[in-house]
C-alpha cells in the first residue's frame, strides 16, 4: 500500500518510539497536521513559539534519554527553532527538529517564506537533511534518529518540502542504518585505560571530574564505584550535576566559576586529574594557563576531537564512559587518600558555601534551600540562566541522574519554562520546579499558556530580583556599579499568570517561602510563585573571568546562617 | 624545524553540501586552509578531498578531528609524514614579447613545462609539479611580467601499494574512527 510523505513521516516516528512532538503549525507542514489525527498516539503539544518547542524537546531528552521532537513550519518556523537547536548542539541533548520547506518547484527562487534551514544550521547540528524525494524519508528517518542519540548526542534537523509531505510512495522502514562516515568509537583501547588505571593507582591527590557525558553515557552507578573503590573526590560540573549524588561522603559538588571554593581548589591542587564525559569548557576551567598546574590528566570522552582541544592531557581514552569505566574499574584496587581528603575536607569547613546573612528580605538562597527540603530533594530543577541558575546549581542537592537540567554551553536565557514543560512530559510522574530569573521567564512566558492548555504540571519559582542580576552583578564588580539596561521593571506575574489560568502567589516575607511552597505543590496542575528577593544579592564564590581557578572571590560577608552550615552535605 | 604545512587526504560521501560542511568548519574554528581540491575518486559515489593547512601540530590535529566529525566524512589523514606524491597543476599566462620569447621557452624545458597558448604578446604556460616547482618557475617567469595564475591547490597520494585514506585514520589518541 502506498502512503504519503506526512504518513511515512508519522510511521516512521512511531518506529522509533516517538510518543510526544512538540510543534507550531504553518503552510509547509499542513499536510503533515492534516495527517496527524490519524495516528494518536503521536501526541502533538502545541507550543506558543518554535523556540519554545526545540527547548521543550530538549527539556524532554534530557530527563528521558530519549530523542526528543520538535516541529516547525517553513522561513520563521525553522529560523524560530535556531536558539533551542544551537543549545541542544553545546550540550551534546539528543533531538530531531523537523521543519518544512517550501515545495521543490520554489526551492531557491527566495519563494514566501523560505529559508535555507539546512544551511543555517550547518554549525549547530550533528547533522542535517533536505529531503528531496519521498523515497528517501524513512532511510532519513532512522539515519537522523540513529545520529542523534549514539555517540556524542546532539540535534539532527530533517527539512521537508512541502510536496514531499504529499507525494505516495510504498512505506519500507529500513532495519539498519549504513552511514560509512560514522561510527562513533565505543570501546576504550585497553593500553590506554591500563595506562589510565597505572596514574590513577599511583597518585596521592587525585580528582575525579564528572560531566553530562556521564549522564548520558548511564555511568552513574561505575562512577561511584571508581570513586568509592579508590576513594576520590568527586566534582562536577555544572552539567554534570546529579551524575554524582550530591550527598554522598566523596561529593565536593560543582567547579567553576561559581563552583565551591573547595572543589575549585582540590582541582588546583591535585596531582590526577580523572576527567569523564567533560569538555574543558572555560566557565569550568577559567584561565587554561592556570588550570590544575600540578596535576596529570586522564580525560575519558566519546568525541575524539575534545581530546587536547583546550587542556593539554597526559591519558586520553576516546569510549562510551560507561564502557570506559567498567574496563578500568577493573583494574582499580582498593586505595585510600585518608591525607588528600582530610586536606579536601578541611578547605570544605573552611570555606563552606555560606549564605551572607539573616534578612527581612527574601534571599534566593533560601528559596532554593527551602525547595530543596519541600521537595525532599527529589524534584527535577529545571533552571534559567543567570544568578537563578548558579543559586540553584549550589543551593539544591542533586541525588539522582538527571535531576538538574539546565542550559550550560549556550547560557540561554529563555530555556527554563518550555524545557521544564519538555522535562514533565517526559516523567509525568517527578515532580518538576523552574526555578527562572525574572529576565529570563519573560524571554519565554508565553509558554504558560501551552502549559494551562495541556495542563502540563510545572511549578514555577520566579526568582524576581528587579534586574538581569548577573549581569548587573558584573557591573557592580567590574563597571563600577553602573547599571545600563539591567533594571527591569516586571510585570505582575501574578496577575499575569492569572491571566493565562495558571494560579499564582507572590512571596515578599521570609516566613512565606515555605507555605507557598506547600501550596504549590499541593495544586494539581501549573503553579507560579513570584519570589520577591533581594534585589542585589550576588553569587558567590565567584572565579573572575581571565583569573585561574585557584583565585577565588568569596562571600565578602561571613555571617553564616544556620541552615546553611547544617546542610552543607 | 617543524613544517607547519600539513597534507590531509580525506574520503567523502558524494552528497549536496559536504564542500560546504567542510569549509563552513575551517571557517567557524579559525584554521587557515592553504589549499583545497576535489574530484572523484576510485569508489563510486566518493569524493577524494586534499587539503593543505597551516599551522601547529595541534591546530592541523583538531582539524582533523573536527573533519573526521563531518558524518559525510568517511576517513580523514594526515599524510605529511609519509612518502607522498603531491602535484599541483598551474596555468601562467606570461608576457613574452619577440625578444624574450624564446628565454622564456627555454625555462619551460628547463622545468619540464608545456606551453598551451601563443598569442602576439604572452604565452600561457603549464605546469605540474610539487609546490615548490611551481614557485620557483614562478620566481622566473615573474622577470617577464606575469599576467595572470590559476592553480589548482595540491593533491596528493601516498607511495607504495596502501591506499591513502582509506586504510586507517592516522591518530594520536588512540581512536579507531571518529
Ligand atoms: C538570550 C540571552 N540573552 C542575554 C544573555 C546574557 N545574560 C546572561 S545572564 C543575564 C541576566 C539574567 O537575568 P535574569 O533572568 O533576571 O536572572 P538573574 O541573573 O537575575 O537570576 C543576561 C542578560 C543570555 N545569557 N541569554
């Protein structure tokens, strides 16, 4: 039997396990939205901008593991979708943005809303295609998913003209895919990892440094036995958060530029440096000439070229982490470092994550830390970008995979709300807080109405500090205080979530935060809290950029608050 | 010394737009490409691609890494190393006058170059040869007036009977394919 291209298109998802699309219709894919109803298990969550569907497709893979699926009309449909494709390509998040193109016959005559998609998002994808006869849909199909999800993940666009969509052909989804280019290397070369396992056995101040590569790769469980077998401090990075539970005795929790002072400065002083499924980001590593100047480097990834791309390293090991690690774990006896770990513990009490001081006002800290034991810990927190995300990064304790999604190589303001929305669908079952800037929510907040009208049940934290704070934060230390077009004046987010029927409360006391916390979570459904805080609060510690790592500004008041000091885990 | 002039052989799939994949990438990471060429090669469906880069070891080490990365790419080396074969064909059109004339025609044996064109008032001259025959013919010739220069850019094969690039990926990190 013959089917359309928008039919094999609809098989061919649900061959690959596809249960949710995230989509905006529009001339090109009509025929595809027209072919929709027939196939219901594909559920179709309108979004109120492209944007907002490609973060909601990552939000969605992140939490899942799964390929996530966007979908978008032809020109600004596809343009639209370019900020949430290029943060899936920095954070290696596996989706498939499939976008329509105008009809053949149009193609390159600049024809009502074309764009070359395939040639913008050269750069930011891991591959893409035009597709330009039917026959070829499903071998593209498999291809774009297969790429997407195995090796370094990443976005894979599939544009489509719209008579593509229309034409008839016999539906064959192929078994395999032959790509003779691609064939990510999986294995550790076992010289490299007894090579691996001899520095790691020989060294008296080791770090481990874990990132999302551990996420993705499912290494959490050969993670923690490397680190308990050989008793090694554990640091993440910022995406790597929650690939290590936060709790645990050998956690010393993020690095970086606004990581613990501790973590950034066992990373200083270490003489191994065991860095898995990282990518030597400079927000994680700052000044490169200063970055762990005593130590080797082991550095474990899957995509060869990270290997020597910022830091020099004395043992590469290009694998699947995962595959990685039970080779080496293999060849890790039993080891103690009773001494480097008294001393990591030591600069831990010495210079602990301090919150500044007890104030009438909201603090953000707070907020956070009261999230964290509203929740138990166990919520997904989906963040902003700015001040919001490092407060959340530092002030929540991540104990299980997956539980801290937020936007790292790109720093998109903008990716909380619709990549929460992503993150719910995919685990209905967790429960799910942004935590936005009041900034950043508004880059996006329509979404609040795709939220109401799929009743998709993320509670939002708007951490609304009256100013793009970290940014003003940097002009207060670096631009003598002047604050050009960072002061924001907000909208009432209550009454404007009330607007789009998501029930809202706003916090301004201290002795509020927990309540409505409680009542948040309480309601069944959407819920935004307007958090009134501090207004020119800072995140600390604080790496300056061009600095290295061991130059760490801390907390210029020390007035520790009691919850602070209890919790540090 | 070090040379900082790197050869680089690449297989590729035959598709629209992997030219574009490659260059766009030398571009957005800020490698100097020297030279480029392109035809087809033995296997149907595959493109054979020379480049020449500059630049440090490391740098010419990531490109070709990040090359490997281009999913059309099938195998990327750096053959500089080896015992290669490079040409490269160029076109001089020079300035010849009856006086000098048969000077220049002199070089062109001299250098085992053909003359393809004659008109009243140059010459245009070919050329194979590895890229510093072609500069020193070039240094010659420029005494006439040279009137204009195509070339091609390098390509090249490794000697022997092993193929290049499409035997094993010449790497340092111990990665089998990228
Ligand atoms: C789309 C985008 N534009 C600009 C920036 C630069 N930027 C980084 S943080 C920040 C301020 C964020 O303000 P807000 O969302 O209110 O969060 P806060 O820092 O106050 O928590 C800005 C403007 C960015 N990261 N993303």
């Amino acid at each position: 039997m013959k089917l359309t291209g928008a039919q094999i298109l609809c098989e061919s998802l649900l061959k690959e396990g596809v249960d949710v699309i995230f989509g905006f219709p529009g001339g090109a894919v009509l025929p595809l939205y027209d072919t929709l109803p027939q196939y219901p298990a594909l559920r179709h969550i309108l979004v109120r901008h492209e944007q907002g569907a490609a973060h909601a497709a990552d939000g969605y893979a992140r939490v899942t593991g799964k390929v996530g699926v966007c979908l978008a009309t032809s020109g600004p449909g596809a343009s639209n979708l370019v900020t949430g494709i290029a943060n899936a390509h920095l954070d290696s998040v596996p989706i498939v943005a499939i976008t329509g193109q105008v009809a053949r016959p149009f193609i390159g005559k600049d024809a009502f809303q074309e764009v070359d998609i395939t040639g913008i998002t050269l750069p930011i994808t891991k591959h893409n295609y035009l597709v330009l006869e039917v026959e070829s849909l499903p071998r593209v199909i498999k291809e774009a998913f297969y790429l997407a999800r195995t090796g370094r993940p990443g976005p894979v666009l599939i544009d489509i003209p719209r008579d593509v969509f229309l034409e008839q052909t016999e539906f064959h989804y192929p078994q395999k895919v032959e790509i003779p280019g691609y064939k990510p290397t999986l294995q550790g070369h076992p010289a490299q990892i007894k090579k691996a396992a001899d520095v790691i056995n020989n060294a008296r101040k080791p770090v481990i440094i874990s990132g999302r590569g551990v996420l993705i790769s499912g290494a959490f469980a050969e993670l923690k036995q490397l680190a308990e077998m050989a008793q090694i401090p554990v640091i993440t990075t910022l995406l790597g958060i929650s690939s290590f539970p936060e709790s645990h005795i050998l956690s010393y929790g993020m690095m970086g530029m606004h990581g613990m002072a501790y973590a950034n400065m066992a990373v200083d002083a270490c003489d191994l440096l065991i860095a898995i499924g990282m990518r030597f980001d400079d927000r994680a590593t700052s000044k490169v000439s200063g970055f762990a100047p005593n130590a080797r480097i082991v550095h474990i990834d899957i995509d060869p070229a990270e290997i020597g791309k910022n830091v020099r390293v004395d043992v590469p090991i290009v694998g699947d982490v995962k595959r990685v690690l039970v080779a080496l774990n293999k060849l890790i006896p039993p080891a103690e470092h009773i001494d480097w770990i008294h001393q990591v513990d030591e600069w831990r009490r010495q210079h602990p994550l301090v919150v500044p001081r007890t104030s009438k006002k909201v603090l953000p800290q707070y907020v956070v830390h009261k999230l964290y034991e509203l929740t138990k810990g166990e919520a997904i927190i989906v963040t902003g970008v700015g001040q919001n995300q490092m407060w959340a990064a530092q002030h929540y304790w991540y104990d299980k995979p997956n539980s801290f999604i937020s936007s790292g190589g790109l720093g998109t303001m903008g990716y909380g709300l619709p990549a929460a929305m992503g993150a719910k669908v995919g685990c209905p079952d967790r429960i799910v807080w942004c935590i936005d800037g009041d900034g950043s929510f508004q880059m996006t907040l329509h979404e609040l109405a795709t939220i109401h009208q799929d009743q998709i049940a993320v509670k939002i934290a708007v951490i609304n500090n009256g100013f793009l704070g970290m940014v003003r934060q940097w002009q207060q230390l670096f631009y003598g205080k002047r604050y050009v077009a960072t002061p924001l004046t907000c909208p009432d987010f209550v009454k404007l979530a009330d607007a789009y029927c998501v029930p809202a409360l706003r916090v301004e006391k201290k002795e509020e935060v927990a309540p409505a916390i409680q009542q948040a979570m309480k309601h069944d459904g959407p819920f935004l809290i307007d958090f009134v805080v501090e207004p020119e609060e800072n995140v600390y510690p604080f790496v300056a950029p061009g600095t290295a790592l061991s130059q760490i500004i801390e907390e210029p008041r020390k007035e520790v608050t009691a919850w602070s000091q209890q919790s540090t885990p | 010394m070090v040379p900082t002039k790197h050869t680089l052989v690449a297989l590729v799939e035959d598709k629209p737009g992997v030219l574009n994949r490659m260059v766009s990438l030398f571009r957005r990471r800020g490698f100097n490409i020297a030279s480029i060429a392109v035809g087809s090669s033995e296997l149907s469906g595959f493109s054979r691609v020379t480049f020449v880069v500059d630049g440090p070891l490391a740098m010419v080490e990531q490109v070709r890494k990040q090359l490997g990365k281009v999913v059309d790419v099938v195998k990327v080396s750096d053959i500089t190393e080896e015992n290669i074969v490079i040409r490269e064909l160029a076109l001089v059109k020079v300035k010849a006058t009856s006086a000098t004339r048969s000077e220049i025609i002199q070089i062109v044996d001299v250098f085992r170059s053909d003359i393809v064109d004659v008109a009243q008032d140059s010459l245009t001259i070919e050329v194979t040869g590895a890229e510093q025959k072609i500069e020193s013919l070039l240094d010659l010739l420029r005494t006439f007036g040279i009137k204009e220069i195509v070339r091609t850019g390098c390509i090249a094969m490794t000697r022997g009977g092993a193929g290049t690039a499409n035997g094993s990926t010449k790497g340092r990190d111990n990665e089998q394919t990228p």
